[in-house]
C-alpha cells in the first residue's frame, strides 16, 4: 500500500519556511504535493537543533554544495581546577542537558499583530504552535542597558523619563497612530505633522522637541531603525509597534515555544492533512523538465528509486537545485552563547528571574541594520533553566566574529571573576560563530520567475516574517493565479466524514482551546516524579 | 463556556497501516471506517467524555485525539506533533511483525521529541485477525519494559477501544490532581494559545487613549 503515486501537481524540495508555506497553501486548495527534503530534519536552514545535533549539522560536511553555513567557529569557556564551574554550570554538565534544548539557526520574533500571526490565525495554523510573550525589550543608552518603556504604565513608572518627556512622548505617539496622508479635514491637519514623507525620522522628532532620550527610545528600541530611516518607514515601524503592544503581552512580540524550527513544520503538518506527501532524508538524483504529449511542460525527478512527475517544482536555497549565478543570495551573522547569568545582570532583571524572552537592538554606527540579540530562557522550552541561550544576529559585511564584536565586546565577558562587584556582563560559557545563507539579492526575483520550476528565498534579515511572507504570497499568485492563499481550515465540527451510515452523537465540537502547556514546567516535572516514586514504591 | 473540566491532547503514532486512524474513527464516532481516503482535512477529533472522579463525582473531560496525517509513511512526523501532548498511543498490528519492530524507532522519536512525563500506552491493534504474529506475552513485555501501559484492541470489533480513552483520560485527571492548582484548562499568561479569541484586543483601549485595562 505503500506504492508512491507517480504524479503529483506539485513537488516540493526543502522544508524551509517558504517552501512549507506553498506547500501548504497548495495542498490546502486540493491540488496533490509531494515535499521533501534531503535532510533528515525539517526546516533546512530554518531548523532549530539540540545542543549534539547543532554541533554536528555546523560541522558537516558538506561536499562541493555552494549554498552552505561557512566559517564556523566554537570555542568553550576554558574550566580549570580552580575554576571548575561558574553558577554551578560546566562544560560537562550543559552538555549532558544539551539534548533539552532548541537552538535555531535563525531566530525571529513575531509582532503580535504582524503578517505570521495574522496568517497563523486566518488559516487556523495557529492550532499546531503555542507562543510565550516577550517578556522585556532592552536598549543601551548613554553605554547601559536599560529596560524600554513599552506600556503606558512602564513610561509612566519610570524614573530616568520626566514628566514633560512622558506628556511629549504620549503626544508624538497618538499623533503617529492618528497621521493620515490623505485626511483632508483641514482642522485635523494643523494638528498633525506637517512634514516630507521622505524627510528623516529623526528629524521629525527633532522638531516634534522630542527630547534625546525619547528619541533613542522610540528611533531604536520600538521602531529597530535608524538615523537614515525616512518619516514614511518611521511612521509605519511605529505603527506596527503601537498595534501589537497588549495584545498578548506587554511587549509587542511573541517567540514560539520550542524555538523557530516550528514554524515551518507548522505549515507542513496542514499541508500533511490536506493530503500532503512527505519524505525526509532522501537523495534527489536528477531533475528534467519534459514535455507531455499535449506539449505541456512536466518536470521529472529521480530520487530515490522512485521517478515521479509533476507540473511544478519548488525548490529552497539549500536544495542544490538552485541556480546561484541567477540567484545571488547574501549571509546572515550569527552567534550562539551560552551563560549562565543574563545580560545586563540584577540591574535589569531585578522584577523576574530572568526566565524569559528578552530582545535588544543594538545599532551599529555605518551599518544600515544593527545588531539583533534575543535572549532566551527555559520557560521558552529552549535552554535548561539557570542557563541563557544569547542569540546575535545581522546582515553578514566582514565575517560573523568581527560583525558581531561590538556586541560582544561590550556586553559579554571571556573571563570570569567572582569577586567583581558589577555583574551586568555574563560570562560567556560556549559560544559559536557561523554564517548563514539568506536571502535571495533583489526583492523583485520572484515576479521574474516563470515557471514550472520555482525558486524560494531564505530568510530576510528582518525581525519577523513579514517579508517572507509576502514573497510567499506573491510566488504562490504566479503559481496558482486563481486559487485562494491559504483560507481558513475548517474546525473538526465542520467536517463531513464520507461515511454513508454513520450515527453521530454530536461529540463532535470544538470551543476555544485551553491552554495545553502547563503553567510552570518544572513544578509539574516535579509533582509527577514524586508521584512515579510513590508509583514504585 | 462549554461545559467540561479537563482538555486533554492524545496523538496516535505507529506504522502505516497499523489502524490508528481506526481506532480514533470507531471512538468518537462508533464506526469502522470501511475505505482508506475520507479524512482528508482532518486534524483531530474531539470527544467529550463522562469520568468519575475519586469522590464519586461525574465530570467532563475533553479529549482531542490527534493523528499523523500519514507523515509516518515516511518517517517524517514533524517534532511539532509531539509537542504539548498528554498522552502518546503508540501503535502496532499484531499480525504484522514488522509493525512490532519498528517500536524501537518510534521509542527513540518519543524520547526526543515528547515531554519525558508523558502518559504512554502501547498498543496492539487487530485482535480480530486470525494470523496473529506477536503473542500478547511480548507486547506486554515490551510496554513494561519501556514505561508504558498495555492494552490490545479492535477497532474492527470495538473491543477495549472505550476502555483505552476511558482509562487515558482517567489517569490523566488523576495527573492533573496532583498538580499544584489542579486543573488543566486554567489560562495562564505565559504561553499564548494564537486561537484564543479572549486574547485579542485593541491597543488603544491599553496603550494610547488610556485606560490601560492590560496593565493591570
């Protein structure tokens, strides 16, 4: 019964996000796709590892393939008699947690209102994930990290922003959420901001008397910009901001339990209900493209033992089956740290024990994007508690370690000394350093692209998947012009099963879902190994 | 809100061919699916189940039983599957030796991916059949031997289907006692559930124009 059909409407190669997501939009209007992936794991260079199999998948190797992770680096803290562990953590002892933890190779936050959310709940995807909020947004002012108000409580209980700033800031936000381009009432106009859609950010706030804190705020930690960043690119990232802060939390962004390597499993577990095939961890022999005997176009592949036909192809950047003279793609930076104190010591983290998800923008002077850190902790199901999982992260320019140092050097410390007093620089226990392929170069690849095989990109060097997303969307419209993006699944309660005589009872119904995590892990871990010991008794 | 107690997360796993799908067919709706192919679209299925508790008291449980959405074929079930479930069936045909001895590799996919405590319950399906292959001894062993509860079923017949959610779901109140709080469905706001419509609100009302009704 296990006989593969020999055609399929569409085969799909690699499982990275955009591959998963046209998988599963295909899939989801009814046409036959058959996905696969020439690793053994799921998400290509989207997955997420634990700590032996991260290792391995940097260090394979990789034969002649052209689109690969390159320089990577490791280094461990250097253990010594006297310095045998550092909070009760060694080499030996993270690496025998290791298996616990969810290390990506590229992580992303979600705005809570941005295009991944929206597309996860319109499409009902949103069943197969759960997500933890933000739990704080840092920012390095005048050299310190310091905690960015995000809610209208945390400015107004913050001590290093005065009064007048707080009544400056509150004005400058509302008119931000309230501008419109085209409002013609002429009172409204006055006032708003009367400024060039291509004047600077920066100098609207200038003249909006905004004062240099607020403008710090506002320019790097809640719209990730920059000095160069126009009114127009200002107003909108602010915007996003504004609409996703308390929508699940008090910061704007979500981080998916388990890490990022979800999200595109996410996608091919739909496309697996709509019928998807899927088949991991084989070699793909040759791709043709023939002719039918109508003249239409099919493309062949050999993998496997197996010959399967299809109309169209889909391949990922880490396919091989990319053509990279026409397809330049760019690098991403990436660091991995482990410690076992967070960032920025007690003088942040004094309200929580650090048990979160953390996010700080640090911009880098003559770079157009800067340096993204997320700092992860065990309630995210991706560390071991008391260790932190410190992700850097920007476009590649000079090689990861040197992309990456400013960070480093200022926030993160190589030696460790009890004694000292000021613990705001967590030692660094291991670290990695690795480059990652990105995105395909030119942001209009995908309209050039026409057919039957496809090309998709990697990940953009964006904080969310907004332009994922949307190359997705406009890749999948060249694809199947008339079919519908991914509409809503049906709940379990709508579905007819095709049985002709069968009695239900109306067990069938599904209300909101509770929560299937319990609250706090560890206490739950607890209570049931007391009850297995009591078991055995 | 609707009336139950509990919200439990099952997923089936097991050889192709095992009757996982069956087994949750002939469950919540009380038929043996005569083809293969209907299910298209189908996540998992829900059924409201009647327990009585230890004090004697009937309550609700809701069980969602989740299936693989044939990505076993290919060993190539996302790990996203296991995530967050309660309790793990683990399938095999007792006239099919070769569904026995993929156990080990679907072991090894547990430990990887599931939570260490989750409930765990081998079984061996298609008692009706004739040509029984693995003696009921060995399916036994192989559950004690690996932590697990033991039960043989067919979907076919209905035998011990009612009995495996049944008790499922018992013991998995009985596991939520234990816990601090007790009950399972209480939100909580670390870990946000995208589909809970509770959780959507306008940002002005908490952020901008003031009331703040988040921040509380």
């Amino acid at each position: 019964m296990d006989d593969l059909p020999k055609e399929f409407d569409l085969i799909v190669i690699g499982t990275g996000f955009q591959e998963s997501v046209i998988a599963a939009a295909t899939s989801r209007v009814g046409k036959t796709v058959l996905h696969i992936d020439q690793n053994e794991f799921y998400g290509g260079f989207w997955a997420s590892f634990n700590l032996e199999n991260f290792m391995t998948h940097l260090n394979r190797d990789t034969g002649d393939k052209k689109c690969k992770i390159r320089n990577v680096s490791q280094e461990w803290f250097e253990f010594t008699e006297e310095k045998s562990e550092i909070n009760g953590w060694n080499k030996e002892k993270i690496i025998s947690e290791g298996r616990r933890f969810n290390i990506d190779l590229i992580p992303k936050l979600n705005y809570c209102n941005g295009k991944l959310v929206e597309l996860l709940i319109s499409s009902n995807i949103c069943r197969y994930t759960e997500f933890r909020a933000v739990d704080k947004v840092l920012t390095v002012l005048n050299g310190k990290i310091d905690v960015v108000p995000g809610s209208r409580a945390d400015i107004f209980t913050k001590k290093n922003v005065s009064i007048i700033e707080k009544r400056l800031l509150m004005k400058f936000i509302t008119q931000c959420v309230e501008y419109k381009r085209e409002e013609n009432n002429e009172s409204f106009k006055e006032e708003s901001f009367d400024f060039p859609d291509d004047g600077k950010f920066i100098d609207l706030m200038k003249q909006q008397k905004l004062t240099d804190n607020l403008i710090h705020y506002i320019l790097y930690a809640m719209c990730m910009a920059n000095t160069e960043t126009t009114f127009k690119e200002g107003l909108e990232a602010i915007r996003t901001y504004l609409t996703s802060i308390g929508r699940y939390g008090n910061t704007p962004y979500l981080f998916p339990m388990f890490g990022c390597g979800e999200i595109p499993q996410c996608f091919c577990r739909l496309c697996a209900v709509f019928g998807g095939v899927y088949w991991l961890g084989q070699k793909i022999n040759d791709i043709q493209l023939i002719n039918d005997e109508s003249g239409n176009e099919l493309v062949k592949m050999n993998f496997g033992n197996e010959e399967i036909s299809a109309k169209k192809l889909v391949c990922g950047l880490d396919s091989n089956f990319i053509d990279l003279n026409q397809n330049p793609f760019e690098y991403i930076s990436r660091a991995v740290i482990i410690t076992s104190s967070p960032l920025g010591g007690s003088t942040v983290n004094s309200d929580m024990d650090g048990g979160g998800v953390v996010l700080l923008y640090y911009p880098v002077e003559g770079k157009s994007d800067g340096i993204t850190m997320i700092q992860l902790a065990h309630y995210t199901s991706c560390i071991s508690k008391g260790l932190y999982l410190i992700h850097l992260s920007t476009t590649c320019q000079n090689g990861a370690k040197s992309d990456l140092q400013p960070f480093v050097e200022t926030f993160l410390r190589h030696d460790h000394d009890a004694e000292t007093e000021d613990d705001t620089k967590p030692t660094i226990l291991f670290s990695t350093y690795f480059e990652i392929p990105s995105s395909i170069k030119g942001h209009d690849y995908v309209s050039q692209q026409n057919g039957p095989i496809y090309s998709c990109s990697g990940a953009f060097s964006e904080l969310d998947y907004d332009e994922s997303i949307r190359q997705s969307r406009l890749l999948y419209s060249k694809m199947y012009p008339n079919d519908e993006f991914l509409p809503k699944a049906p709940e379990p309660e709508e579905i007819i099963i095709g049985d002709d005589d069968d009695d239900r009872e109306g067990n069938v119904n599904l209300g909101v879902l509770a929560d299937l995590v319990p609250e706090n892990k560890e206490d739950t871990d607890k209570v049931l190994e007391k009850e297995d010991m009591n078991k055995t008794q | 809100m609707e009336d139950y107690k509990f919200l439990f997360k099952v997923v089936l796993i097991g050889n192709s061919g095992v009757g996982k799908t069956c087994l949750v067919r002939r469950f919540t709706q009380g038929v043996f699916p005569k083809g293969q192919g209907a299910t298209i679209g189908v996540d998992f299925m829900i059924k409201t189940l009647e327990i009585e508790n230890s004090t004697g008291q009937s309550e609700n449980v809701k069980l969602q039983i989740w299936d693989t959405a044939g990505q076993e074929r290919f060993r190539s079930i996302t790990q996203s599957y296991y995530r967050s479930a309660h309790a793990l069936i683990l399938v095999y045909d007792i006239s099919c030796q070769p569904t026995f001895d993929a156990l080990s590799d679907w072991i090894r996919e547990i430990q990887e991916y599931a939570n260490p405590k989750v409930l765990k319950i081998l079984v061996g399906n298609k008692t009706d059949r004739d040509d029984r292959e693995i003696p009921v001894r060995v399916g036994e062993e192989f559950a004690k031997a690996h932590d697990m509860y033991f039960l043989e079923t067919s979907s076919k017949q209905g035998e011990n289907v009612e009995k495996l959610f049944y008790e499922i779901a018992a013991e998995l109140i009985e596991q939520a006692r234990r816990q601090k709080g007790g009950l399972s469905r209480t939100h909580h706001s670390s870990v946000t559930n995208l589909g809970m419509k509770s959780n959507i609100s306008n940002f002005q009302s908490n952020c901008c124009s003031g009331s703040g009704s988040n921040n509380n």
